[in-house]
C-alpha cells in the first residue's frame, strides 16, 4: 500500500471513528416513546433553548398586555403539566407580531403571536396551537434535528476527506439541508397526536383542534388569493398546521383518538374569555412598530415618515424596515442606531463602515444627512459587496440606510428615499395610528359589506372581516352575535 493510501485509510477509519463516538453521544431516550434516539441530551435543549430565546427577543417584542400574556402562559402551563415531559420548565411568551404564527424551541421555549390570535374565536383554539407546539418540545424534535444536522455535517466531512471531491462534499450537504428543512411530516402528525391528547387531558374537546387548523387554512388560502390578485409571492412563515391538507382523513383519526383522554362529564365551558381578553389587541401592524401603507412608512412615537420608490414592497420587520423593488432586484434597508455622540453623519459613516468612499452631503428636511458607498462582507461566505450608505442625525439617533443591488447599486431610488425622511405632518398623524380588534353585537341589518365600510382596514376589508370571524368566504353576522370588528 503506498504512503498516500495508508493515509487516506487512516483518515477513513478515523472519520468513522469520530462519526460513532458523535452518534453515540446523540443518542438520548425520548420521553414520548421511551426509546433511545438520534437527538442531542436535554441538557443542550435547555442550553441552547434559553440561548435562542434572548436572540428571539431581540428580534421580537412582547405584546404588552400582561394580563393576556399571563392568560397565554396559564394556559400553555396546565397543558404542560398534562405532557410526557412535566417537569421540564415551560416557558410561553406572547409576541408582538402581525405575523400568523407559532413556534417552539427545544428546552420548553413556546411562541404564540398576536397574529394568529387574532383568527381564533375560543380558547379551545389556542390551546389546540399550543398543544401542537409543546408537542414539538416533548417530542424532542428540535434535539432530532439538531443530531442529524451534526452528523449530516460529519458525514459531508468524510466524504470531503476519503474522496477528495469537494463537489461530492457539497452535494451532502445539500441533501442534509434538504433532510433538515423544517419539521417532516411525520414530526407534524406526531405534534398533532401529543397536542391532541394534551388538550383533551386538560378537558378541551379534540375537535376544536381540527376547527382551528379550518379557520388557518382559511387565512392561508386568503393569503394566496390576495398576493396572487397584486402579482407578489405568498407571505413564508413556519404556520402552525402548514403541511396539512384541509381534509386529512389521517389527521382527523388522530386528533379524534385523543377523546378517550377526555373527561367529557367535565368539560372546559366556552364562558367567552378569550374575545373579552383579545377586545382591543392590536390588528395588523402595532402602532408601536410603525404603519406601511403601500410604499410609504409613518411611525408616530419616532414622528417619523420615509417613502420608498413606486410599486415598491415594504416589509415592515421588528429591526429593521426593508424597501423591495417590484423585480426583487434592489433592495433598500433602514435602521436606527442611538448614541452618534455629536459627530457628523460623514464621520459616523467612516467610523461604522469598513472602506467607506465616495461620499457627499445629500440635503433633506432633517438637515445633517451623508451618503457614500462601503464595502461589506459576508461573514458566511466571505464574499464582499459594494454598497450604498447613508445616515440622517437627528436628536442623538442615526437612521442608517443600506442600499443593494444583484447587478448594480440602486442609484436615484436610493437618493430619493434618503430624501423623503422628515417628521409627521399633522394630518398624517391618523395614518400613522395602528387598528384593534374591537367585540360587537350585532345589530339588525348589519353585514360584513356595511362593517367594512366603517372599518379602519384600507383594501380587503370584508374578507379580512370574514376571518377574523370564522365565516370565511361568504358567512353573515346574525343579530345578537357578538363578533369582532377591525377599527
């Protein structure tokens, strides 16, 4: 055998080596089960569960409403208590996030945002989307994936090593990405089955389970329509119950399986709780966080108004506002930065941008305002992309524009943004105030069409008003019901 084969043997056994002590040290029992498994220990689900939550607060901010936050944690507690991991430490945190989501991290970490509370009628339908997600945590599968994802990158390495084929080497990665893309079925249909049973031990009636993946399929369905109809793609989220079809016969039998934990002689009343605790909740984008309408951007506690390009998409995100090009290929970032400490926009720029260049005084109604172009780098990658910055000083504070582009830097569009920054009119001050849910009888005579009218929704008003009711797409209020309207 020659030097170089002994020393690819050598390599291969030691990558096999390395890939069986890693394997065995992520092994773990699951609770669910009581087999042992492909998952990393509990210990690092509660390691980087609480690692992960910091970062998810940083991203998100709790809705401040403490008595619906204590609500949400009640409920997710008795729920917990009734799983196969009752001593594991629940925490559930209510975001503030216009978003129609759900999510759990491993270690007992559980997200619920006033989004997709805003589609749910009866705190049988939150608990059914908590049970879900606690299900995901008690199934350990954020440890499963996490363990594949381990090995999926040990197996890549010694494919790298023992063939020498880097193209190999990317191709299983690839297909360990693909392994890993979000929860699999199967995962889903288990998180169903532990929900299922979670709630019913806790009296909740399975059935309302199956309602309320109903009333979000309906909301993704409206979703679709809606940015088919303005030629965008469909909003991407996680979406609690997104893999199932609308009539899963499979889905069905297992959530209707866990009536036999139920004690139907004592079952949780509908005593409207949850409509009284949600009267008022934000709708849609939080005042707090500032409103979109089309391409323009009002934030009444920064005074603030900033308009980008015609046609142009804005995503409103907690850190930062995002201006997109109707062809996806410019793309305008706006953040704020505190503490500019009295320098000069152009100092600040130098100071805070790697090879910041070609620079000039750009003049807006704010005053002080700077735009150059620097250079960043993709920590992941390493690659280096010119972009265009700019910075508006105004009490203290910086706001910090970034501009790309795939083939060439956003030139007038950018300089047209940074100039649109300036404070509130006053009759800007209305557009600028967020919508609530708001808890009505209804009247005799009353229709969604009459309601929508008066809403403060500006486009798609009656269907929004639909599904926020469970009546989508052509149900009617009936005199005496109570329902929630958008104002």
């Amino acid at each position: 055998m020659s030097a170089k084969l002994k020393f690819r043997s050598l390599i291969s056994r030691l990558g096999i080596l390395i890939f069986v002590v890693l394997f065995a040290q992520a092994c773990a029992t699951n609770p669910v089960t009581g087999k042992r498994e492909l998952a990393l220990s509990e210990n690092w689900e509660v390691s980087a569960g609480a690692k992960y939550h910091q970062e998810i607060l940083k991203q998100y901010q709790i809705y401040e409403d403490p008595e619906l936050q204590e609500y949400v944690d009640d409920i997710g507690q008795r729920l917990a208590a009734k799983s196969h991991r009752p001593d594991l430490k629940f925490t559930f945190t209510l975001l503030d996030s216009p978003q129609v989501n759900a999510f759990a991290l491993p270690g007992g970490y559980v997200y619920v945002t006033r989004g997709i509370m805003s589609y749910m009628n009866r705190e049988a339908h939150l608990a059914g989307v908590i049970g879900h997600e606690i299900g995901h945590v008690t199934g350990r599968h954020g440890a499963q994936r996490a363990a594949q994802q381990q090995v999926a990158g040990i197996a890549s390495a010694a494919v790298a090593i023992g063939t020498g084929n880097s193209q190999l080497a990317q191709m299983s990665q690839m297909l360990g990405g693909a392994l890993l893309k979000g929860y699999g079925r199967t995962q889903e249909l288990e998180s169903d089955r532990l929900g299922a049973e979670y709630i019913a031990k806790n009296n909740y009636d399975p059935e309302d389970m199956i309602g309320v993946i109903g009333i979000l399929k309906n909301q993704e369905l409206f979703n679709a329509e809606k940015a088919r109809s303005e030629g965008k793609e469909p909003q991407a989220y996680h979406g609690v119950f997104a893999s199932h079809p609308r009539n899963d016969q499979r889905l069905q039998e297992v959530i209707l399986a866990a009536e036999k934990f139920r004690d139907a002689s004592q079952p949780v009343a509908d005593d409207g709780r949850f409509l009284r605790l949600t009267n008022g909740m934000s709708f849609g984008e939080s005042e707090g966080q500032g409103i979109t309408r089309n391409n323009k951007f009002y934030h009444k506690a920064l005074d603030l108004y900033m308009e980008f390009p015609q046609g142009w998409r804005v995503v409103n995100q907690p850190t930062a506002l995002i201006g997109v090009s109707s062809d996806g290929a410019q793309i305008i970032r706006m953040q704020m930065a505190s503490a500019t400490n009295g320098v000069a926009p152009s100092q600040y720029l130098a100071s805070n941008f790697q090879g910041f260049r070609e620079g000039r005084q750009i003049s807006t109604t704010e005053g002080e305002a700077y735009a150059g172009v620097a250079t960043l780098s993709d920590k992941r990658t390493g690659q280096k992309q010119n972009v265009r910055v700019s910075a508006i000083h105004r009490n203290g504070q910086a706001f910090v524009m970034l501009g790309q582009g795939k083939t060439q830097l956003p030139n007038q569009s950018f300089f047209d943004t940074v100039t649109s920054v300036r404070r509130l009119k006053r009759n800007e001050q209305e557009l600028a105030s967020g919508s609530n849910i708001k808890l009505v009888t209804v009247k005799r005579g009353d229709t969604f069409a009459k309601l929508a009218a008066k809403s403060s929704l500006s486009s798609y008003a009656e269907a929004q008003l639909r599904l926020i009711n469970n009546m989508y797409p052509t149900g009617e209020p009936i005199p005496g019901q109570q329902i929630k309207i958008i104002q």
